[in-house]
C-alpha cells in the first residue's frame, strides 16, 4: 500500500489527537461501508484511496492484541509499508476463519480485499473457504496414486477457475477483442507440435511423441464436451515439483496464456443456449465453430504445458546428477527460462508494454524463444533477489546440447529429403533457406526459426558488400545498399522482418494505411475479413489449389495442421495488381474473361521457359545480372506472344513489364 500523501497525513494526524478519528469507535462500526464513507468524510480522500485505509484497519482490527494493531495501522498509513507477495490459495488459506463470516455486519469486506487482491462478496468468500478446506482434504489424502493426484488438481483447477470467475466475470476487455482475429487466424490445427514444440522433438523426442499422442485425445475429450485443458493442469498442479513449489519458483509458463490464443471469447460461441428450436438450428454452425475453437485451443495449450513441465523435470534430474543445488533459486529460475524458450516462451517486454507488443504482432514470445534457442541463450538473464543474471552455466550447457541436436536433426531430414529428390535450399540468403520444396510448395522445417538466419547472412552479407539476397522463384542474387533508385537497403530487410511478423489486427490497420494488401491489391471488405478471421490453415490450402504446380492440397493441409509451415508461390504474376498501361489495354479492349485466361496462360508459359532453361549448363555460367536481364526478355517475349495470339495490339512500341 503506498504512503499517503502528506497533505492527508496531516489530517489524519490532527484528527487522531483531537479524537475526531477514534480506532475503537471504528471498530465496533458495522460494517465496511460505513468506516469507508467515515474515511473519505473526514479525511477528504476518494473512494479508493478510503477503501485502502479501511482495509488495513480492518486487518489490524482482526489482531487479537488491539492496542498494537491500532498504532501499526496508523504508523503504516503514515509511513506506508511492504508487503511479500504470497499465492491466493495461501492468503485464502491463512483468513479462511475471516472467509466463513455468517452476516454481513462479521465479513470485513475491504480486509479481504486488501489481502487477496480479489474483491469479493460475502457468499463467494464463503465458497473461497470451502474450496480451500477441500484442497487441503485432498492433499493430506495423496498416497502418490494417480486417482488421488487427478482428486487433488482437479480441485486446485477448480478453485482457479472459480477465481478467475469472479475477478473476470463475463467482462470483455479491449485485449479480448483485438485478440479475437488472431485466436481465430491460429485455430483449427494442433500447430504446437510442429512450430513451438519442434525444439522437443529435437532434443528429447520421447517426451514430444508422448504428449503429442495426448494432444489428440484432447482434441476428442473437449469436442466431445468436456474440459480436457483442465484434465491436463490438474494432473500438472499434482506433481511433486508443483506441490513444493518449484514451477511456481522457477516461473516456468504453465497455466499462462498463450499468445497465439490471447483470448477465449470465441470459445464461448460453443457455450450459446437459445431454447427457440429454430434460431437454435441458425446459430448451429457459429457454436460448431465455437467447440472447433475450443478443441484446438486446448490440444495446442494442452501440448505445451505439459512439454514444459515433463522438460523441467528432466532437466531437474539431470541437474541433481551434475551436483547441482535445484533448491537454489538462481539455478530453478535459469533452467525455467531455458525450457519456456525451449517451447517457444521467450521473455519479450513485461507488464502493459507486453500486452501492447502481443497486440501488435503475431508471436513475440516464439520471435524471442526462436532467439534464444539460436542463440544458445548466450544473452537469457534471470531476475535473482532483485538484481539481473544471466542464466547458470547448467542451464547454458543444456542450451548448447541443445542446439547441436537441432542442427543434426534439421540437417538429417534436409539431407533425406534432398535424397528423395525434393528440392533443398541450402543458400541462408535465400528465403527458402531450411525449407523441403515440392513443386511451388515450401515446408518449412525449423519452426519459423529459418527467418531469423536468413535474416542476419543477408545482413552480414550487406555489411560486406556481398551479393545480399537470392530470389527464392528465380535464384538470381543480387546486392543491396546500392543506392539506386527503388533499391533495398539494410534497414527494408529489417523493416520487411518485422512487417511480416504483424498481427492480424495490426496488419489490416497497416493496409488501410497503405490502401494495399500483402499481394499488392487494394483492400476490400471480403480481404478484411481473411486477415482478421480466416484461420491459417484454409488460406494455406486456398493458395495451394489455386497454383497447379503445388504439393497438394491435402500435404499443404496436413502440414499446416501438424505446426510444419507450408507456403505456395512461384513466378506467377497476377496482371490485376499493378497492371502497366498494356495489361490495362488488354483489359479494355479484349475483356475480363480473355484477360485472366491470357494471363493464367502467360504464367503457365513463363514457369516452363523457366525449368528448362535453368537447367542449361549456358545458363549456369550466367552472371547473375545477365540471369536477371534475361528473365527480362523472356517476361516481354512471352507477353508479346500472347498478345498476338489474341490479335491485339497495344499502342506504343516499346514496354516494361
């Protein structure tokens, strides 16, 4: 509680030795109201500043020796005070007696309040204390079976939620609105497995194969109506290192908010009960979509939390081998922020300025985890009695076998793949870097952490003077901060990085402001609405059926839905974005119908001069600005011949494409 202000420390002061403020007359008031209203009457303070004061002699009043409680109220209202930040279920266990208060005129309202934090009424206090005394039934009743494990989380996870309940209610929050586009965009998978847990299955295979098998069932168990993601904490919060209280120390992320699931409002679709049979049978599909959303927020939530603790507890023994304290603060908290990154839980900013980045872009904790893995979590600190460090030696070496394992797995399936005949980019510089292709189609098998590499060789190659970058359709290079007109620079690729990191939301601001879109048209309502609720999974599947020379549908789908990035894309060109004066002739003249055929057919002929001549021995020992100058001709060639086929003729003699 903060000190008051001087002015009113004056007041109070004066009116305690005048007798005006009596602490014994204000504990025999009846009520917390009426000592609330006592205090902003006389001290000339608002409500909550009242409600603060009220609260701490309503804690002193409860002392069983009164004198010295009262002095201490008025020493602390006039010097302020600290206070250690203890667990809810302990604060609720040690005024449990105060909790079970049978009238009103006995429940000292802005006491419990102050102590927990929680503003409740007399009945949900009530029920705090029941639940309370029924964890500590539960757990005096551990045997170390498993039934009585599920007995003792389940009622820990129900009094969670009770709590959040009343703290939360209903309430819809700013957050939970601007989070709504991006819980949408990420759902209808079970994309942990692939992107946040690829580093698991990596490092320690056994434990990501058995809690991606129960991230299926978890699928069912919610679909099928029940609360799976609670079946997985209470089995969680019933562990041994739970129960002493090493998760909690070591601020290992279990029973967090995940960002790519910031809020849970579209779930409560599912929850909808309309008794008219007829808007019932209306709103069917909005609650089938609502239990989808549910069902995939719990497996990818589910997955993760339990990642965590199986890899915290491995790492637990292994530390105790290599004589390591594991009750030592430092060390929990180090190899605690070693396995959240690990899962894709770095540390990004704290507090409100957190909660700002999550808005604005799509994944900042995996961004800040992917860095920390590559890293080798060189720069990870951990606050220690107040003072920053970086993370233990233990936890460093765990780090750096950790990253050996990742780049001889990653390079294994790269190299099986390559065997098999797949295509493998093995150029940093290109965006392909990391990713398996199959026709136009990449599957990106890092985890989205290929991003990051690509962009620090461009970088050093820019630095440099080396040729920066490599076109992942054509394979030409070419260098940047050449200062010409239109070129990039160091900074675009920074710029590029971090634009193609946005979230959904951010992301339809950024194209009203540009009045374009990622492809380069003009926003619509109907792109709007891809950006801000389509999930992933169906606009993935949308661009492989829509280019001939994709992987699949069904690959594209399945790669998508298991966490592997999928993107389809090649030398296409759309004429409908940006179209020069000759395209917009066509257009006029010829019609929209001749216009995308001719157009469907000026990429189906591009992409075939393209295979066959890069395959040319003339065109390998090709200089990289004649590969580019070539491609240019064939663009112009091409067009023209379509041109002709249609018997039109554009009014100048020369063009760009």
């Amino acid at each position: 509680m903060d000190c008051l202000p001087k002015a009113v420390t004056s007041v109070l002061i004066k009116k305690l030795k005048d007798g005006t403020i009596d602490p014994y007359k204000l504990a025999d008031m009846k009520s917390s109201k009426e000592r609330r209203d006592f205090f902003q009457k006389e001290l000339g303070v608002d409500k909550d500043k009242a409600t603060e004061i009220n609260g701490l002699l309503e804690s002193k009043i409860m002392k069983p020796i009164q004198d010295r409680a009262m002095i201490s109220w008025v020493n602390r209202m006039i010097q302020g005070g600290g206070k250690k930040k203890i667990d809810l279920m302990d604060k609720v266990k040690n005024i449990r007696e105060l909790l079970t208060a049978e009238t009103e005129q006995q429940f000292f309202e802005d006491y419990v309040a102050e102590r927990l934090r929680l503003r409740v009424t007399l009945d949900q206090a009530n029920q705090l204390a029941e639940m309370s005394k029924e964890i500590d039934v539960k757990k005096e009743a551990l045997d170390g079976s498993y039934e009585k494990r599920m007995e003792y989380g389940l009622a820990v996870v129900n009094f969670d939620n009770y709590v959040k309940s009343v703290r939360h209610g209903k309430e819809i929050t700013i957050h939970d609105v601007l989070g709504v586009p991006r819980a949408l965009v990420a759902s209808l998978d079970n994309s942990a497995l692939g992107r946040q847990g690829l580093v698991a299955l990596m490092t320690h295979p056994t434990i990501w194969a058995r809690n991606a098998a129960k991230s299926f069932k978890d699928l069912a168990i919610t679909l099928g109506g029940k609360p799976a993601i609670d079946y997985t904490m209470a089995e969680i919060l019933s562990r041994e290192n739970s129960i002493n209280g090493l998760y909690t120390q070591s601020e290992l992320a279990v029973g967090t908010t995940e960002e790519d699931y910031p809020t849970s409002l579209p779930e409560r679709l599912a929850d909808i009960k309309i008794k008219n049979r007829v808007v019932d049978s209306v709103l069917k599909p909005i609650k089938i979509a609502g239990s989808l959303f549910k069902a995939s927020q719990d497996a990818y939530t589910g997955f993760l939390y339990r990642t965590r603790a199986d890899l915290f507890d491995r790492l637990l023994v292994i530390a105790d081998k290599s004589n390591v304290k594991i009750e030592d603060e430092y060390q929990l908290k180090s190899i605690g922020r070693l396995v959240n990154s690990m899962t894709g839980r770095g540390v990004f900013l704290k507090g409100e300025t957190a909660k700002v980045a999550n808005e604005l872009f799509f994944s900042p904790k995996l961004l800040a985890g992917n860095i920390d893995v590559l890293s080798m979590s060189l720069g990870s600190s951990v606050m220690v009695n107040g003072k920053k460090k970086l993370i233990s030696k233990f936890a460093h070496q765990q780090a750096a076998k950790n990253m050996l394992r990742i780049i001889i797995a990653t390079a294994s399936v790269l190299g099986l793949a390559a065997a098999m005949g797949l295509k493998v980019e093995k150029d940093p510089r290109s965006a392909d870097f990391g990713t398996i292709r199959a026709g136009n189609t990449r599957f990106d098998m890092t985890g989205g952490k290929k991003t990051i590499a690509v962009l620090a060789f461009r970088l050093i190659n820019a630095a440099i003077g080396n040729e920066a970058m490599k076109s992942s359709t054509t394979g030409i290079k070419r260098k940047i901060n050449q200062r010409n007109y239109g070129g990039e620079s160091s900074m675009d690729l920074i710029y590029n990085f971090f634009e193609n990191k946005l979230s959904p939301t951010a992301q339809i601001v950024k194209t009203l402001l540009k009045q374009e879109d990622f492809s380069g048209k003009k926003p619509s309502i109907g792109s709007a609405a891809v950006n801000l609720g389509v999930p992933l999974i169906i606009t993935t599947g949308v661009e492989a059926f829509n280019d001939p020379n994709s992987a699949g549908v069904l690959a594209v789908l399945l790669a998508e839905f298991l966490g592997i990035g999928a993107n389809t894309y090649g030398l296409q060109r759309d004429w409908s974005i940006n179209p020069n004066k000759h395209q917009q002739q066509f257009l006029t003249v010829m019609g929209k119908t001749a216009f995308t055929k001719a157009n469907n057919e000026y990429n189906q002929r591009l992409e075939k001069w393209f295979n066959n001549t890069t395959k040319t021995a003339e065109w390998k020992k090709l200089s990289e600005e004649k590969k580019a100058i070539e491609l240019r001709r064939a663009r112009v060639s091409i067009q023209n011949d379509i041109y002709d086929k249609y018997n039109f003729e554009y009014e100048e003699e020369s063009q760009e494409d």
